[in-house]
C-alpha cells in the first residue's frame, strides 16, 4: 500500500527508466478524482485498446467516448514503444474487479482466477493502454513490448514492489481478455530480470 506519486515523479522515473515519454496536453491535471478515490495505490495495470494508429489510439484514451469518459489510463504505449502521457490521477481503466486479486497483489502472492466483480480498480492501479487489436494477430513489437517492461519497473521501483504488483486487465475483471498477444507470466518475467 502507498500514496500515488506525484505527476512530477512519475515524469521523473519514467524518463530515468530509459522510456521515451511524449506528454499529452494538461495530462497531469485531467483524471476522474471528483468522482472518487485515487489511492492507496497497489500495483500496475497492462490493457490493450483495440484501435489501431498511434494518433486515433492517444486521442481516445486522452478524451474517451460515450459512456466511458477520459482519462482512460495514464499512459498510451504505441506500437513505436513511446509512452504518451494522457492522464494522471484516477482513471477510467480499471473498472470493477476481482477483491480476492486485490489481496494477492498487495501480498504479492500468486494470483487466484478473477471471478468476482465486486472491487474498485481505478482507485488502486496505475493503468496503461497498448495500442493493438486484440485479436491475437495483431503483432507486438519488441519496442512496445519494451515499453511495458520499462514503464512497470520504474513503478515498481518507486514504491519498492516486485514483478507480481504488475497484472493484466484480464486478471483484475471477468470476462476481459487484455492484453492478448503475450503472457504477463512472459512479462512479469521480464520486469523482475530488470528489477534484479
Ligand atoms: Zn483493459
């Protein structure tokens, strides 16, 4: 458990982590916070957006759409592995999940199926959105997937957590299949050989 960092900091050990981060707009004061909590916050979230093209991908998740309003993460990772900054604060990307998940992140054990509903994520989940189809075909590039790795280790470092902080939207909610294409064991992996 820890108190979100400040918009500057995440700047900070984003840009320290090698990322190659494009700031989008007033991104650090456009979030959802008057309409609930943002923190304690307890681990990373990995999405995919089902859009494709890098500007199309940026600008739904800064703006959002009918019935879902932005931010819809705080980072967009385009297939070109930049890190565009759309958002900070509490966040549409999340939604409902899965308590017995929230428990086993904060205890870093392995994580039970998500068959419940039943729990805030936005409150407790830094988020990223990776531009891709979803379909399974859609490729990801090695920079993107880099990106993943990069953005996840500098918040893990930050508040001093391990690779199991880091889950994928398809272990937080039933039902969701993001992001589809790799495994977050695969990347989990990859983000504790970058912690280590
Ligand atoms: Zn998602």
């Amino acid at each position: 458990m820890a108190p979100p960092m400040s918009a500057a900091r995440f700047l900070d050990i984003l840009r320290n982590e090698g990322v190659t981060v494009v700031e989008v707009g007033d991104w650090e004061h456009h979030h959802r916070n008057h309409r609930g909590p943002w923190g304690p916050v307890h681990g990373v979230m990995i999405h995919h957006t089902v859009t494709s093209g890098a500007e199309a991908t940026v600008r739904i998740c800064r703006d959002g759409y009918a019935g879902l309003p932005g931010p819809l993460c705080h980072g967009v990772i385009t297939k070109d592995g930049r890190v565009h900054l759309v958002g900070y604060g509490r966040a549409n990307h999340a939604g409902l999940g899965d308590d017995d998940v929230l428990k086993a992140v904060v205890a870093e054990r392995a994580l039970p199926p998500d068959n419940e509903a039943n729990t805030d994520g936005n409150r407790h989940f830094y988020g990223f959105e990776c531009e891709n189809l979803g379909d399974g075909e859609d490729p990801w590039p090695e920079a993107q997937l880099d990106a993943v790795e990069r953005v996840s280790a500098a918040i893990c470092r930050h508040h001093r957590w391990t690779e199991r902080s880091v889950i994928g939207h398809l272990e937080w909610q039933p039902g969701k299949t993001d992001p589809k294409g790799f495994t977050m064991a695969a990347m989990r992996e990859r983000i504790r050989d970058r912690l280590n």
